[in-house]
C-alpha cells in the first residue's frame, strides 16, 4: 500500500486519540491502555492483511522512535506525581521494589530456560534477561484510573495502587538505557569507557534538555511558543541520543522528570503534554503490533509460559505485601492478579528493543510485551475490580452500573452556558417610563369602555 495512504491512516489515529483526551467518547470503555490496537496493528501487519509491509515499517523507523520517546517524555513529566500530588519518597521506593521483583522473577527463569534449550551466546541471553525482565515489571496506571472512572472506586486500597503503580516506570526505562550501551548503533559516534560513560550521557543530556525546557517554559507565557519549546527540546534531544547511539526513549523521560520538577508553571506543563498522549499512543500501538512477528513454536512457547507463570507468581506475591500494608491490611486475596495489567510502557519497550536490536531475541521479546499487554488487561483488569470490590472501594450499585457517556465541555461552549445560566437567573428588568406610560394608558381605556357599557 501506498506510504502516503498509511501515514493518512495513522494521522486519522492520532485525531481519534486527540477525541479521546478531549472528552467526547465515553470514559472507561474499551481496554485500559489501548491495546486492541495493538490487535488491530497486528492484522494491519505483513503476517495478515499487508497494510504494513516489512520495507515500509523500516522506512517508519524514524517516525517509530520518535513516537515512542515523545511517550517517554510524558510519562517522565507525570513520574513522581498522582492527580497531581507529589508521591511520598516511601512509596517511589515500594514500587520501584516491586517492580525489580517482577523482573528478576520473569528474568531469570527466562535466560536460564533459554540456556538449556537454544544456542544463544551469553551476551544473548543478558540481553534476553534486561528484555524480559524490562516488559515484565509494570503494573500499568492506565489500569486503576479505567477502574476509578467506571465504577468510581475511591480509598485507602485504590490511593495505594495508584501510588505504587505510578512509581515502578523508571525500572523499565533504566533497563533500556543499559540495553543501549551494550548495543552500540552502527552509525553513531563512539563513545569511550562505554557502558558507564553511556550510561552518564544518558542522563546527562535528558537532564540539561529538561533544565532547558523549564527555563523556557516559564518566561514564555504563550500557548503557541510554549508548543515550539517542547517540540525544539524533544526533537534535540532525540536526535543528539540517534547520534550517540543512546536510548531516547531513557533521555526523553528524564526530560520530562527535570522539566517538570524543575518548571515554576509544572501543571500547565503536564496539561499541554497530556493533551498529546492518546494521539501518540494509538499510532505506536498500531505500529508495534505491525513489527510484531509470531517466533516459532519452539523454543519460544516454554519460555512464554515461564515469563507467564513467573510473573504471575511475581504479582501476587506483591499484592500479598500490598495487602499487609497499613493502608490494605484487609487486602482480598485477587489483589494480586489484579496487579497483572501491562500497559503501552511494555509496549514501547518490547519495540524499542526490537528496533534496536534486530533478530530472534528481540522478536521475542515484543512478542512477551504483547502477551503480558493482553493478559493482563483482559484477566488483571476483571481481578483488580473484584479487588477493589471486595475491599469496599466500590459499591455494588456501582460495579454493576454501565456509566453513561461523558462528554467534556469546550471553553467556548462553557461560556456559553454560563451566559445562559446568567440569563436565566437575573432578576427581570424594571420597565421604563414609556412602558409604564403604555400601561397606564391602556388600563384607562379598558377603564372607560367598562363605564361606557
């Protein structure tokens, strides 16, 4: 097909995604994170339909990458934060640790499994680990905010969920950065004394883009230069890590930590990038669903179902440490399953790695990333509301209620209302002095025709 019919097609995603943040579709419906467009991306690809062709995905590899660390960039500008209260340092850490569990608990079995049953070297097999390992370890958020705005679940237990599920992101993004430092490009400028120098610039670069684009932010009061800052900064940003042979997608999100943390105007700044995300997002699913190829039965079908079981086992063992917290000490037994769901982060992940380094270990590692997406938010979606239920953070009337469709206000379209609003309840106008003439006049001819009869 026509790259100029396909690149349509994706900007039609991206306005859909634009409705969706705007409001005009009903909340909750759907998969949490989108990933019945990664389904859809998958027929689209050159397995089924052919809509996406291998040479044409190749030649979307830029517009791919600079997907993905757009994401990055707002999930970095949100890290840390939780409807917009800063996280409390104790919970950064619970997540982050639970987190690495999931991922040591996928890992592992995974690498030693493939050691026994494939030939790959051992620089294959780290690589296989930080990749599983890397799409393993999220509980997406998207997952508890699905599940707080169909059935308006609300407590001690959904708070705590929502904390920890916002601080386990960085996990992930480290692992990729590592990733980037052992897989050098092969057109990038060498860096010496890789992989800590890697590692350092990494860093280095997303946090002096990210100073950069706060000090900007805030002395630029307009909404349109505000837009050119963040594009500037990210696209720099992007291109120096492609130069170097580094991780964008880790720069990028420690862009987005430095930006806000650093910006005098951080809400303004997390609105404007929030705007940005589901018309980004749907695109990319679209497209990591096209690169993704089917491995064959073996030896990929054991290891599957290690990483399964494994992070199964992973999740409910840290929904029984959620559980004896002080916040959910009577926490249900599905709390764990119900810390299955994975999300676009796993996603962008799985594809990262596959772009970056090309061939059988990576192929199954998106692959893992879209199976830990679809179970987990088709099963673990079903058991964190049976969770919540059962913790008493969702009514009966609730959890059994289909919500009606929400549809956000424009600014034009709310002044209007309170216009009318003011309208209707202004007390009415005195008459003037010619109306009270007419009256009065009309009064004595009604007056006099009565006396004439």
């Amino acid at each position: 097909m026509s790259p100029i019919v396909v690149l349509t097609g994706l900007l039609a995603l991206a306005y859909l995604g634009s409705m969706l943040v705007g409001g005009r579709t009903i909340r909750g419906f759907g998969l949490p994170s989108g990933t019945e467009f990664l389904v859809l991306g998958v027929f689209l690809g050159p397995r089924f339909m052919g809509v996406f062709t291998r040479q044409g995905l190749a030649g979307y590899s830029i517009i791919t990458i600079v997907a993905l660390a757009w994401l990055s960039f707002v999930m970095g500008s949100d890290y840390g934060y939780a409807a917009g209260r800063k996280l409390p340092a104790k919970r950064m850490f619970f997540g982050l640790a639970l987190a690495l569990l999931a991922g040591l608990f996928t890992a592992l079995p995974a690498v030693a499994l493939a050691f026994f049953l494939t030939d790959l070297s051992l620089r294959e097999l780290l690589i296989l680990g930080l990749g599983v390992g890397a799409v393993s370890a999220e509980t997406t958020p998207y997952a508890i905010r699905f599940v707080v705005q169909r059935y308006s679940a609300d407590g001690p237990l959904t708070r705590l969920l929502a904390d920890v599920c916002e601080a386990d992101d960085a996990l992930p993004i480290v692992l990729l950065a590592v990733l980037a430092t052992i897989v050098p490009g092969q057109t990038t400028i060498p860096l010496p004394g890789m992989p800590w120098t890697g590692l350092a610039s990494t860093l280095a670069i997303g946090a002096t883009l990210g100073a950069t684009c706060a000090a900007l932010f805030d002395i630029e009061p307009r909404s349109s230069q505000r837009w050119g800052i963040l594009l500037g900064t990210g696209l720099l940003c992007v291109g120096v890590c492609l130069r170097l042979g580094l991780s964008a997608v880790s720069a990028m999100f420690v862009m987005g930590m430095l930006a806000t943390g650093l910006a005098k105007e951080r809400r303004a700044l997390q609105e404007l990038l929030a705007t940005t995300e589901r018309a980004v997002m749907l695109p990319a699913l679209v497209l990591a669903g096209a690169h993704i190829v089917f491995p064959d039965a073996m030896p990929f079908v054991p290891i599957a179902i290690v990483v399964v079981v494994m992070r199964v086992v992973a999740k409910g063992f840290s929904g029984r440490i959620l559980g004896r917290t002080l916040e959910a000490k009577h926490g249900p037994q599905s709390l764990g399953l119900g810390l299955l769901p994975a999300g676009i982060l796993s996603i962008a992940i799985g594809l990262a790695f596959a772009m970056r380094y090309p061939g059988v270990v990576s192929e199954w590692v998106l692959a893992l990333a879209a199976l830990n997406a679809l179970i987990g938010e088709v099963v673990g979606t079903a058991f964190l509301r049976r969770a919540l239920r059962n913790a008493g953070e969702i009514s009966e009337a609730s959890a059994g209620a289909t919500p009606l469709p929400v549809r956000k206000l424009s600014p034009a379209e709310m002044r209007a209302a309170a216009r009318l609003l003011r309208t209707s309840t202004r007390p009415p106008a005195r008459s003037s002095s010619a109306t009270r003439q007419l009256e009065g006049r009309a009064r004595r001819r009604s007056s006099q025709s009565g006396a004439g009869t």
